[in-house]
C-alpha cells in the first residue's frame, strides 16, 4: 500500500484544487478543472516514477469504484415525468446517436474508442457516461480524458448557443425545454441554457435531462453489446463487476425506499471519486497525443452534436410540436 500513497496523495491534491476552482471560478466543474489541472502538471514536469503507482491507481481503480457511486445521480422513476411522447424522442435520439457514433467513428478517422467515448457521453450525460463506458472499452485513459474534454467543452458552447439561437425561432416553452434537455451533455450546461430563456423553459429543459440521464444503464447494456455483438452466446452482454454495481446501486434507488441522505452522500462521494480520477488520468495526457486526437475527436464531436439536434428537432416536428 505505501508504494500507492505518494502518487495517490498528490492525485488529492490536484483534485482539491479543482473543487476549490469550482467554487471560485465556476466556469468548469470540478472534475474538469481536475483533468485539466492535471495535463497541466503532466506536461510541465513528468511524474516520477515513485508517483507512478498510484496515479495507476487513481486512473483506473478509483475511476471503475466512482462508477458505482455515480448510480445514487440516476433514478428511472425521472423517465415517468416525461410522458410518452418526450419519452420516445428522447430514446430514439439516443439510439440513432449511439449508433451513428459507432459506425462513423472509424469512417470518419476518429480513433475508434476515442470517437466511441465522445458518442456516448454526447448521447447521455457527459463525464458520468464516459466514466461508465470507459473500462469495458478502452485501457488507454489517455482516451478517456480527451473523450472528457471534448464533450465537456462542446457542452459549454452549446449552453451558450442555444439562449442566443432559441427566442428567433419562436418555438413553444415545452419544444425549447426539449430540445435543451435533449441535446446538451451535463446537467449544469442544461440549466444554464434552460433558465436562460426562462425559468419554464430551465425546469423542462431539467425534467427533460434527469429522463436522458436515466437512461444511462440500458444505454450501457446496448453499446457493450453493440460493440461485442460478434462475441458467441452472452459473451457479448459481459459487463465488468464495477458496472454490475452501478446497475444495483440503480435498481435500489429506483426501487427501495433509499433515505434522501443516503442518496446525496452517494452522490458527494462519486463526484469526489470522479473528480480523483480525472487529476490522475490529466497527469498522464500528452499534450502532444492531445492536439493530434482531440482535435479530431473534437470535429468528430461537433458533426455528433448536429446530427443530435437534427435528429431530436426531426423527431419533435414528425410528434407536431414545431409551431412554424
């Protein structure tokens, strides 16, 4: 255990930086002030290798632990809010944005679990999604922490475009909550589009989004068997163990009558696990593989968020929602 503590001790460090940057300057959140704490540190002064053990340690066990904690944020009682219609928008949105991710990952040169990643954490919900998919698809978390930065700041444009774009086409409250809800990656990007139109359109644009979030475990399911359907018999539904958490820990909140203080410490304590995990995995990001991959991981993510938004607007207009 002593060979993991330096490298874990300055994981914590680097971690409680990020939060305290959150609190000050709450442009990014914690997990991403993190990551990009820590591919800063990497990049000015490789980490010894008397470090090196527990960075390992921080980039990969405590990211697959953070994974289960993550389940306490996920409720499929959200899908019940949305009604029918919004429903089956959102899960054909999901699954056409799943799959393109998939096909075109590869076509369009993007390196295919890199592009993988950026799919589903724009399909769902961002860093939680990636952090979920990543250890069953990828042992280089070099990819997780470009997939990260990516979602992470086409998230933060897209909070900013849609206020701007959303008064001129003079939709309805419930069709512009939808298409916020729908479209942008992390809860936080949602609500600062959302009640930046208008406090009716932030709290659709939330419900919308807590309803996309639920959906996290069957769209895991769905993209570990899409991407091992060749795999004989149940081969291709094998999920790793931390994920087998992550599907009880969501069944029990979902379920069981779990104390709300139970759930917000769940909570707090993913967020905290994730945050750790993402200061160790920016500490092993070259900047140089960063601007060769992020830059086609970011093109990749940017022609996922069109086809996204087209798709949904589609999907709502066929429902007779649009009020041209």
């Amino acid at each position: 255990m002593k060979k993991y503590l330096p490298g874990l001790g300055l994981t914590i460090a680097i971690a409680a930086l990020g939060f305290a940057l959150d609190a000050a300057v709450p442009v990014f959140n914690a997990v991403l002030w993190a990551l990009l704490l820590g591919v800063t540190l990497g990049n000015v002064r490789k980490p010894s290798e008397w470090l090196r053990d527990g960075i390992d340690f921080g980039g990969k066990q405590i990211l697959n632990l953070s994974v289960i904690f993550l389940g306490f944020d996920i409720s499929t009682r959200q899908i019940g809010e949305l009604g029918w219609t919004t429903l089956a928008a959102l899960v054909l949105t999901v699954l056409l944005v799943l799959t393109l991710a998939f096909l075109l990952a590869r076509r369009f040169r993007c390196p295919t679990t890199t592009g993988w990643l950026v799919g589903f954490g724009t399909a769902i919900c961002g860093s939680s999604a990636i952090a979920a998919l990543s250890g069953s698809v990828s042992t280089n978390k070099e990819d997780v922490g470009i997939s990260l930065a990516v979602v992470n700041l086409l998230g933060l444009a897209g909070m900013l475009l849609w206020p701007a774009v959303l008064p001129f086409l003079e939709q309805s409250p419930q069709w512009a909550g939808a298409l916020i809800g729908g479209t942008l990656h992390a809860v936080g990007n949602v609500a600062g589009a959302g009640y930046a139109v208008s406090d009716e359109v932030g709290q659709l644009s939330l419900t919308v989004k807590l309803g996309r979030v639920a959906l996290l475990a069957p769209a895991l399911l769905f993209y570990n068997w899409l991407i091992n359907r060749k795999s004989s018999g149940f081969s291709a539904f094998v999920l790793p163990n931390y994920l087998w958490g992550f599907m009880v820990v969501v069944a029990l909140t979902s379920l069981a009558p779990v104390p709300d203080v139970v759930i917000s410490t769940g909570k707090l304590i993913g967020k905290i696990l994730l945050t750790l995990a993402m200061a160790a995995i920016g500490m092993k990001i070259s900047l140089g593989m960063l601007f060769r991959t992020g830059r086609v991981a970011l093109g990749f993510g940017v022609l996922l968020f069109v086809l996204q938004t087209g798709a949904l607007a589609g999907i709502l207009w066929a429902l007779g929602w649009w009020q041209a």
